[in-house]
C-alpha cells in the first residue's frame, strides 16, 4: 500500500458526493498507415490480461461500471464486449461513471483493491504529449479536477463494496484500466473503456474522401486523422463544393473536420510554438465534438460575389458558412498566390468559414458545440447572386 494513495484517500477524493444531480454530458498519435485496428492491439499488448484465483475461494473479485443519472440515481453500464477475461466498455465524454468493486462470498474476510489507469489518446487521434494532468486523468466528479492514476484502499470488510466516482474528459481516448485485488480476494481484473462520441452506435462517423472538385489543405502533424465527419455532414459538404466548383471552376479547400473518435480538438499555433490544449473545455477549438462542422478557407473564397454565392448554395442544404477567426471579413479581396503554406495557415486563424451542418432532430447533445444558426428556412433570392443557373435538389 503507497502511504500517498492512502492520504488521497482520506482526503475524501475518491468517493465525492453529489450534492446536486449531475447532467450526463457528451462531449485521441494516430497514423493512417498503420490503420487504427493495429494501434488498439498495440496498446493492449501492453498491459496484463492475467486473471489469478482468488486466495479464498470461497470469495470472488467483481468489478462493474455504473452511470450516474439525474437525481444519483445509479444504472448499470453492460461491456460492450468480453474477451479473455476483459471487458471493453464504451461511454462518451463527459460521461459521468462509477466504478464499483466487491470482495463476496460466504466467507467474508478484509480485502484490499488498487486501481490503476492509463489513458492512450492517440488511438483517438491526438498525435501530441502534454505534461498537463488533464491529458491523462479521467477527473473528480464533483471538482472537475484530475483524479490520481492509481487509488488504493485496504481493510474493506467482506462483503462491502468500495467506490469510486469519475468523470471522463471532454476529449476521446482509449483507457486501460486495472484493478489489482489482495487480502481475502485476489486477483488482478483489467478491462478498457473507450471514451468516444460514437458510443453505441449513438452518432455515425465516416471519413470525408478527396474529390477533384474540392481539395483537402495538409493536415496537421498533432492531429493527423482529421477527416471524420457524420454521412449527413460529408454528402452534404460533397454537394456544396460540387455546386461551387460548376460556378466559378474553383475548388474549395477544407481544414478541420473532426477526429475519429470525435470529441475535443485544437489544431496549435504553429507560428508561437502553442501547446495544443484538447483538455479542458472553454478553451480554444471548442468546436467540431460531433463530426457536424467543417472548417473551409475563406482566402480563396476573395469576392463578394463568391462570397454570396457560397452562402447561397451551402444554405439550401441547410448549411450556414460563417466566418469565424480573428478579425471575419478582414481578407476580402486580398490575393494570396504568393503565399506559402504556413502563411495560409496563419491567415486561416486571422479568418475563415465555419459550415455549421444541421444535426438530426432526434440527437441531443450537450454541449451543443453549435451557434444554434443554422439555414433549415433559407429561400433562395428570386434573382440568384451566382453567375449560373443551377438546379439542386
């Protein structure tokens, strides 16, 4: 036993009341070359899937999940599947769970339990270290706060459960999850849980392929499988850049989408050397959770006329351009032949066009990540601003 998980332990961390009834929030170094299949095997074979007798066998170690609904009221959370002796669970993030873990049996005796976890974000599609503890803590319950990697309890009498309250972070990982029992139960029970907004099949996520009508600008180096956006987003986003391709003979060029497993991103300031920070809400790129939302450059899109047109089209698929950054508005008419590529990168922050896709009646998710702005009552203008007709269904 570690005297400091002792000290967290009767620092009250672990087991935090509920002293209102927690709302259930939604909310990853990924190589496409190496494929996604390969990095969570990779990742497993890093940990112990051994499951040892217990030393009583009157006695058996458990381990379940529980989420935490409205009121404290508790549900149990079934795996997603069990292979070899681990569970594999699926929650979203910001998910509140708890673990709960038990030493039964009709001859009760003291046990002891030390839980452990690590997060692997990269499979997710975060392909950057950070020493910040968000990065790889799932959080109190109750502070929001990064919870120890490993808590220990000894002494907990036969028959009683111990308990611990957790929070997962606003952005999507694989977590690797062991629970070591000694005393009247022994064993060692390891399980995984993936952090994703694609979690039972409640949001759909396929990845937008390049097309010769629009182009994709180079993905980032700390997030480089960032092409994943919902069937509805990438058709929809398919039409738009088609459309305006007959227009003008122009492609345009998209930027952020979202990550695989959706969740929390932040593309970095390259110029200023900025730590990305994908950890705590309310900070940078708030955007882009749900795979609804692609970012498009707005210095090639440099008249008024373009301008309109885009705006034009993309609504009447319900989709409404804005232009977020910096100072929106400010690159009109600006040429930008000459510019490098980090030049464009820089002026994408200075300006560019956030498509905001309309969701699914039926999918509530909290944050909504969305300005609640979207073209489902566009008409089209009886003279059309773009310079050929165009019949779009």
């Amino acid at each position: 036993m570690k005297p400091v998980f002792q000290a967290v332990l009767f620092l009250g961390l672990i087991t935090p009341a509920f002293s209102a009834a927690p709302s259930i929030n939604f909310d990853s170094k990924s190589d496409k070359s190496i494929g996604l299949k390969t990095l969570i095997e990779e990742a497993k074979q890093d940990e112990s899937t051994l499951l040892t007798s217990p030393a009583n066998m009157d006695n058996v170690p458990t381990k379940k999940l529980f989420e935490i609904k409205e009121g404290g009221r508790k549900e149990l959370v079934p795996p997603v599947s069990v292979a070899e002796g681990k569970a594999t669970y699926e929650f979203r993030p910001n998910a509140y769970r708890q673990w709960e873990f038990s030493c039964t049996g009709q001859n009760p005796q003291p046990w002891n339990v030390c839980w452990s976890y690590t997060f692997r974000p990269a499979i997710a599609g975060h392909n950057h270290s950070s020493t910040d503890p968000y990065s790889y803590s799932y959080l109190n319950s109750s502070t929001g706060k990064p919870l120890p990697i490993e808590i220990c309890k000894t002494g907990i009498p036969g028959n009683t459960s111990f308990i611990i309250d957790f929070k997962a972070p606003v952005f999507s990982t694989l977590v690797l999850d062991q629970a070591r029992f000694t005393g009247g139960c022994s064993g060692v029970l390891t399980d995984e849980e993936h952090v994703t907004v694609t979690a039972q099949n409640l949001i759909q996520l396929t990845e937008l392929t390049e097309e010769p009508y629009f182009e994709f600008k180079p993905t980032s180096q700390y997030h480089p499988s960032n092409r994943f956006g919902t069937p509805d987003t990438n058709a929809k986003m398919k039409k738009v850049a088609w459309e305006y391709y007959l227009q003008f003979s122009e492609r345009l060029i998209v930027n952020d989408m979202g990550l695989a497993w959706g969740g929390r991103y932040h593309s970095p300031a390259i110029e200023t050397n900025e730590i990305p920070n994908c950890w705590i809400d309310g900070q940078y790129h708030f955007y882009h959770r749900y795979r609804r939302q692609i970012d498009v450059r707005s210095s090639t899109v440099n008249t008024q006329q373009k301008r309109n047109c885009l705006k034009e089209l993309a609504c009447i698929y319900q989709v409404e351009p804005i232009l977020h950054g910096k100072e929106p508005g400010s690159l009109f008419g600006r040429d930008i032949s000459m510019l490098s590529e980090s030049e464009l990168d820089a002026l994408d922050r200075v300006e560019h066009y956030h498509f905001n896709f309309a969701r699914p009646t039926d999918l509530q998710v909290n944050p909504k990540d969305d300005d609640d702005t979207t073209c489902t009552s566009y008409l089209p203008p009886e003279v059309s601003v773009c310079p050929k007709p165009y019949s779009m269904k």
